[in-house]
C-alpha cells in the first residue's frame, strides 16, 4: 500500500481545485472561504503530577512554540469551504515509515485526493485539504493526523471542527443545526480522550501499542478529576439553554452522564450524532460515546439557582469497569 | 458493466444481451426450502500476515474453529451460513475436539447443551426475520468463542430479493464482516496447549476483521465494499468478539438499518457504528464518489496486530466512477 505514495504527483493540482471550489461559492453572500494552518509543536502536559510529551496543533508557526491538545478549533458555516493547510516545518516526528504527518478531516465525507491517509496516496510532508461543508451538514467533526494513528492521535493531533448553521446574511445561528428547535444560548465542546504514557514514548512496531493502559482522562485536554476541580466551566443565567459537543478521540469506552449536585441524572435531548441530525431527536439520559463519535446535545437548565456536573466515566473495553480516576467532570453554574 | 462513456458498444446490441440476461435468471420464489449444514468442531490456527510496509508482524495463533470440510482444520470465523426467511434449516454439528463443545445461534436457538468429544448433534429451526445472526460456542466462560467457535448466519428475505428484508432497503451488493479478538499469550497459547485460562484476564493483541488480519482484510475481495458510483452495499455486521468495536468509514456516511434484529423506523446516518460484544448490525454504504478508502476501527490497540500498525480490523472501499 505504501507503493502507491506514487500517486502524491496526483495530486499536485490540488491547490489549483481549491482555488476553483472558492471561485464557485465566491458568488454567494452566504458562503465564506476559511483558510487556516496548522503546525505540529511538542508540548509537555503535567498530568496528576506527571510530564507527559504530546504533540499538538497549532497556529503559531513562526517559532517552536509549544503545540496545543485538542488543536485548534476550526469553525465554519453550512456552505463554507475550508482550506486547512498542514505545515510539517519543524514538527516532531517519528521516524520512517511512520514519518511525517498528514491531517484526515473526519466524518467530512471527502474525496480520496483530500482524506488524509498515506496509505491511499496521502502525502506526508504536509498539503492543503480542501472541502466544502454541504447543508444539512451542522454539527460536530474531527480533524486529526492519519500517520500511524495508534501513536499520533495518543500524542494528542487531533481538534475539533464545528459546522455551524446560518441565517441568510450568512451570520452564524445560535442553533445546533438550522431547525428552529435546536437553539442554544450556550455551547461548549466537550472532546474526551484518553492517555497511556507507554504509547508517548514507544515508537514504530512495538508490542506497547498492542495493549492499552490508560493512566489520564481528559476534557477538552484537561484533568476534572473532582467536582471541585473540573476540567470545563461554565457560568450561564437561569433557565437558559446549553449545547454540548461531546466529541470521542478516546480509545475505551466511555459513558457521559448529566448530574445536579446531588448526582440525580438530568435528562437532555440528542439532536445530531455524527454531523447529521437524528431522524427525531432523542431525550436520554445518559449516552455512551465510542471512539470517533460525536453527539450534539441540548438541554435546558432550571430557572432557580444551582450547579450541575456534566460528567465522563472512561470504561474498560472488557468489563465496562470506569477505571481508577476514569471520571471527569464539567461544571455549569446558574 | 460497461464503462459509462465506452465509445464501442452497440446500444441494441447492449439492450438484447441484457433482456438475454434477464431471461436467464429464474423467477423470484418465495417457496420456502429446507437447508442442512454439516459443521465440524476441529482445532486450527490463524495465520497472521507481517505488515507489508514494515515487515513486522507475521504469527501464527493456535485457534478452534467449525468447518465445512470433514476432517478439515477448524476455521476462524466458520463458514458463512445462509437461509432464506422461513426456511427449514437443519446443522448437523460433529465435535471432533477432544473437549465439549455447543452450537447457539443467538436470537434463534436455545439449547446451550454440550456435544460432548466425538459426539454428534443436530439442529433444527425456522429460518427468522431477514437479518445477521452470529453464531458460536457458549461453554467454557468465554474461552471457547474466543478460540475461534463464532460465525455469520444470513437471512435472506424469503422471495430472494437484494433487498435487506422484504420491502425493505434494496443494495446492490452485500458483504459480511465478522469482527473478533484473540489474546494470544494468555488465552489461545494456553487453552490450545490443554491449561486453564485465567479468565478474570483478558488483554487481546489481535484484533481481526473475517478471521484476517488487517493487511489481509484489506486486500480480500469478499471482505472489501467494490462498485461503482450509485452502487449501495449491505454490511452484515457481527461481533464475536468481547470488546466493542467502533467502526469508521471514510468516504460516506452509511445508514443504519438494523440493530440487534431490530429493524430501525427511520434510518440514522452516522460514520461510526459501535458493535458490542455478540451484537449484530445491518448498514447501508452509498457509493457515491470515486475512490478508495479505508474503514478502519477508531479505537487505538485494535488497529494493530499485537501492534504492528494496520493490522488490527480494517477493511477497503473502492468506489469506480
Ligand atoms: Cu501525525
Ligand atoms: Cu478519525
């Protein structure tokens, strides 16, 4: 399958397509052309006392800065066409044949020429990728490195994309997707992962990456591990309405629950999964997230004062045990 | 099936030879038939291939399996057993291990009972609603099923029809993914070798896709979704296994069908169906763009066999325009 990295030539008119997709969409007042780039920077993250090394998008290409986990968020409307252009300048890497990395837009749907993967002809030496984000499309996706997944995602390349419905001026719409009913007066991105320190420092083909040992849980890269402490916070008004992007780049499985601060489960509406809405909106509650999903979820908080926990318990894959430390929380005040 | 923009064919020549082929397949039946499968329980291996790109990787794991061929190595998974909706299916199981061993059919059959070593055993049912069933060995905890005693059982709509139950979504094609793990070291080495396995520890390091792992999937053409643009394939989906398995295709969405047996009201577009331990699914892939891409599973260690890079469960899409 390497072989076929011949087909990189393929796709040297690639930037030349793109450049067409904006001319297209240019007409109409609506849609919007994103051009963003990304480099791969080493940070160092300390986790319940621990160093740990990652390897992190971001924007901040001009030096050797440290890399952020989960990457920087893309956000575009319905319509819009994104250029997402990896720079791999500088980048820590491993060696071959795992070099180099490669950005995969998952969930978009995209081309083969823009999917990312070496395997199918992807290069990875860095490219522009290149889509255009058809209605009926809002809702929550990934971007992340396609190199030797089982290290690179670990070392923590990955961030979410947010598709986002909009008006006819082409303003973004407080809204989940365009139905009315799907309206949010706050939103957070929930992206849950998951760390086994082996996988950091194995490289290569190594029987490291045949068992996974997670030791840190994280929300949108952080430890919660207390109500107390929590990884995400939320201040909001009474009686408001709150979207949640619970967004999968774990390797278990994992449960997301919704409690008050007597850890009575709250109930809340599933609106789309995977980046499309469900055929009727589904009220749970609680729902288990497996690597690569992604629900959108909206719930509405109560009109006298309090705090509730959205909450990830991280299970074994074998006995759903929710391992030592394996729950994280969130925290909204109201 | 012609390329669409070949410049030599003859239209009424074309027509004629299709209303030729037309007249040659038989008329669709809804008679209900009897269908008898012989299976033999016997032990074997799984042969895994070294990665291509690294060369890393190549094992053979000790396995049981059951096996359409009388005195044959058991396979992993068994043979793919198919009926029509009502038909009158008989499995004639013949244990040719040394242990006891059984036959369920989940969702269809209900005697858990041993075949003792040497014995014979038959199984007669109705052929159920048009879906996927799998089945496997239930003895011994899970040790049995996880040596290789699993298989696909299909359900075809009783009329015949490309369609994924009566009336219901049509494909063009169908392909069947049996996803399964084996913990080389601590169950299959030891069980294969006559010990006791310490079930209260399971750590899988191969992770297979059809019995294969995944440089083979990938390249296995009943294993792999192959048409063109407009085709729609039917994914007939079971794990064997004892760990989820979250599924991601690139390229399209897929619809979801049919969980468990239950038919879905309306179908959910999704890119990552997540198949519990001896849970079944039906999806529908749309080829609507050309290309090849992966379907890989998006869970870390189950992309690799005992971590070589690709050779945990994967499976290739390969879309013609
Ligand atoms: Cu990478
Ligand atoms: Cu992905």
């Amino acid at each position: 399958m390497r072989a076929t990295l011949k087909k990189r030539v393929l796709f040297l008119g690639l930037p030349a397509a793109a450049a067409l997709a904006g001319l297209v969409f240019a007409g109409r007042a609506e849609a919007a052309t994103i051009n963003k780039t990304v480099c791969v920077r080493n940070v160092t993250k300390t986790l319940s006392g621990t160093n740990v090394n990652f390897w992190g998008f971001t924007e901040g290409c001009m030096g050797m800065g440290a890399g952020l986990v989960p990457g920087p968020v893309v956000e575009m409307g319905e319509g819009d066409t994104l250029n997402l252009t990896l720079n791999v300048m500088m980048a820590p890497e491993e060696a071959a044949p795992y070099n180099g990395h490669t950005i995969h837009l998952h969930g978009l749907d995209v081309p083969q020429a823009e999917d990312g993967v070496p395997e199918t002809g992807a290069s990875v030496s860095g490219d522009t990728y290149t889509f255009t984000a058809k209605p009926g499309w809002a809702g929550s996706y990934i971007y992340h490195c396609h190199v030797h997944t089982v290290k690179h995602l670990e070392m923590g390349m990955y961030a979410s994309l947010i598709i986002r419905p909009k008006d006819a001026n082409g303003n973004f719409l407080k809204q989940i997707t365009s139905t009315a009913a799907t309206a949010y007066d706050y939103v957070q991105n929930y992206l849950i992962s998951t760390v086994d320190p082996g996988y950091h420092t194995a490289t290569g083909d190594s029987t490291v990456f045949a068992d996974y040992n997670p030791l840190y849980f994280l929300i949108e890269g952080k430890e919660g591990k207390s109500k107390t402490a929590p990884a995400v916070t939320l201040a909001a008004a009474t009686g408001k309405k709150v979207a949640l992007r619970l967004i999968g780049l774990h390797s278990v499985n994992a449960r997301f629950t919704l409690r008050d601060s007597n850890g009575s489960a709250k109930s809340f509406t599933i609106h789309t999964r995977d980046g499309r809405s469900l055929p009727a909106p589904e009220t749970v509650s609680s729902v288990s997230i497996s690597p690569g999903q992604r629900y959108d979820i909206l719930f509405t908080l109560p009109s006298t004062s309090g705090t509730w926990y959205p909450q990830v318990e991280f299970q074994d894959l074998w006995n759903g045990n929710t391992y030592t430390g394996g729950t994280v929380y969130g925290k909204i005040t109201f | 099936m012609f390329p669409p923009n070949a410049p030599t064919i003859d239209r009424t020549l074309f027509v004629r030879f299709v209303l030729l082929l037309l007249l040659l397949v038989p008329p669709l039946s809804s008679e209900a038939a009897s269908k008898n499968y012989s299976l033999y329980i016997a032990t074997g291996s799984v042969t895994i291939t070294a990665s291509p790109v690294t060369g890393n990787g190549a094992a053979t794991i000790p396995s049981w399996g059951y096996t359409d061929v009388a005195g044959g190595p058991g396979k992993v998974p068994g043979p793919i057993l198919t009926a029509r909706e009502g038909d009158a299916v008989s499995v004639t199981v013949v244990n040719n291990d040394s242990r006891s061993h059984n036959f369920v059919v989940k969702r269809v059959t209900t005697d858990t009972s041993a075949i003792p070593a040497g014995g014979t055993k038959t199984y007669t049912f109705t052929a159920p609603a048009a879906g996927a069933y799998v089945y496997y060995d239930s003895l011994a905890g899970n040790v049995n099923r996880e040596m290789g005693l699993y298989g696909i059982f299909i359900v075809e709509p009783a009329d015949g029809s490309l369609s994924a139950w009566a009336g219901g979504p049509a494909y063009t094609s169908a392909v069947s993914w049996v996803v399964s793990e084996m913990d080389k070291p601590r169950w299959n080495d030891v069980a294969s070798s006559g010990g006791t396995v310490n079930t209260s520890v399971y750590k899988p390091n191969y992770f297979l896709m059809n019995g294969m792992n995944g440089f083979q999937a990938m390249g296995d053409a009943n294993t792999s979704i192959m048409g063109r643009v407009g085709d729609v394939a039917l994914v007939r989906l079971v794990n064997a296994g004892q760990y989820s398995h979250s599924l991601h295709f690139h390229g399209n969405h897929y619809r979801l069908i049919d969980e468990d047996g239950v038919r879905l009201a309306s179908f959910k577009e999704l890119d990552i169906v997540n198949v519990p331990p001896l849970g079944t699914v039906m999806v529908l892939f749309e080829l609507n763009q050309p290309g090849v891409y992966p379907m890989h599973i998006h869970t870390a260690q189950m992309e690799t066999g005992n971590g070589v890079y690709l050779n945990g469960v994967a499976a290739m899409i390969a879309i013609e325009p």
